[in-house]
C-alpha cells in the first residue's frame, strides 16, 4: 500500500526478527512456511520493515522460535540456550492463568485467554499472586470476557 509509512518500532522488530532466523539457521523460505505465510515476500517485506507487523504475527513468530518477549523487543541478546528457562515460565504463567480461571468457575474464549496470556508474559508475571491480581482486576474491569461455569 503505497503512502503508509511504517513506524520505527515495527522496523526495528523486523530487524530482530530478521537476525534470530540467522542466529537460528533458519532461512526466510522455511520460516514462512513454519509461520504459515502463503508468500515468502511478506515475511520479507517485515523483515525488512516494508510492512507493519501484525500482534498476531509476533504472538506466532514467539511461539514457533521459543523467542521470549525481552529478546523480541531488544532488552536481552537471543540465545539458544534460553529455550527450556523460558519454556518453564510460559509452562508456569499458564498454569497459574489455568488455576486461577478453574478455582473462580471461570472460563474465556481462546482469544481473551491470547490477550491476557502475552499481556501476562509481557510483564514476567509468573508468580500466582501476581497472575491472580491482574485477572482479578481484569475481571473487574471488562466482566464481559469471563464465562461463568456451571452454578
């Protein structure tokens, strides 16, 4: 789309991006294809900050290459060694999510459960106490995205 100029941010995340598939070894034909891209040329084009990245790009860019949130936005260098620490802390953030929601008889659509985990991730809130006050609040805030069960 001619005329959209692309923000700084979305540029420099392209470039992150760009160099953890080389770190990884990962050539952007396979990436595209393990992202679920149907043109290599549009991974390309946010590598090279061409495009706007879409959340939902980066949600799937972090999952299939065990990237956590710190190296994507460029406080920590990308290391392979990170992969089973940050496993365990997204494992425990989930788990805390999934705890919180049963012990409430609450459930959310997948969806909203997306939006509050990354927030969750975002902010390092792996501790249940912590997970526990920001659903609280959330389910304060916006009741609408919680599903009672059963009762």
């Amino acid at each position: 789309m001619a005329g959209r100029k692309v923000s700084d941010a979305s540029k420099q995340l392209g470039a992150r991006m760009k160099k953890i598939l080389s770190d990884l070894n990962i050539t952007q034909v396979v990436a595209a294809e393990q992202l679920g891209l149907s043109h290599q040329v549009i991974l390309n084009n946010y590598l090279l900050g061409k495009r706007e990245i879409p959340i939902d790009f980066i949600q799937n860019f972090m999952a299939k290459f065990h990237v956590s949130t710190n190296v994507l936005w460029g406080e920590e260098e990308f290391s392979k060694k990170d992969d089973t620490e940050e496993q365990a802390e997204i494992a425990q953030i989930m788990k805390n999510l999934d705890t919180w929601l049963a012990k409430n008889k609450l459930t959310m659509s997948p969806e909203d459960k997306a939006a509050i985990f990354v927030n969750l991730l975002r902010n390092h809130c792996n501790e249940a106490a912590a997970v526990a006050g920001i659903l609280s609040y959330v389910r304060q805030t916006r009741p609408e995205i919680f599903i009672k069960n059963g009762r």
